[in-house]
C-alpha cells in the first residue's frame, strides 16, 4: 500500500529546505548599512501590502486549514520576490555571506 504524505509535511520539509540555503545580505556599493537598511524595510513594506493585492482573499469551496495555509504561502513567497524585485530596482545586489574561516 502505498503512503501519501499530508501537505501540511510537505510544505514543513519546504520551508526548511529553503532555510538551509547560503544565508545572503543585500549589497550596493558606496551605500551604508544605515540605508541599506531603510531601503530593504521600505521595499519588504511595499512587498507587503502587494502580495496581498496579487493573492487576494476568496472563500474557500469547504473550509479547510489546508486552504488557509496554502494562500498564506502564496502570499510569502509572492512577498520575498515583490521585495527582491525592489531592492534590484534599487541596484542592490543578493551577495552571499562568506563562512568565517576555522
């Protein structure tokens, strides 16, 4: 018989996948971290109330906490590359963070 794994699992082992990648900081030369700053809080601010425009709440066919979680997840991930695609716009650049030497 054959084993089908809950979405809620699957979407659990996702999300720690994806947190395990190189931990990375937003980069632009000749600017502070003061700024740096500023501008990723104003781009995740600007991402945020997108992602909600993009993904817009509909009433599910039969409530299900599935559903729910699913349309949150739209939402993060919609919200990650909103906020990517600003600080882009901005010139920044995703630079990873280099391993501290042993």
């Amino acid at each position: 018989m054959r084993k089908v794994v809950p979405p809620t699992c699957l979407g659990a082992l996702l999300l720690t996948l994806a947190a395990c990648g190189a931990p990375a900081h937003w980069e632009k030369s000749g600017v502070s971290a003061e700024i740096t700053s500023t501008d990723a809080v104003e781009c995740r601010r600007a991402a945020f109330q997108e992602s909600f425009l993009s993904t817009p709440y509909t009433t599910p066919p039969v409530p299900r906490l599935n559903w729910l979680q699913m349309r949150a997840s739209e939402r993060f991930y919609a919200e990650n590359r909103l906020t990517a695609f600003c600080m882009r716009n901005k010139g920044y650049e995703l630079v990873p963070i280099p391993k501290p030497s042993s």
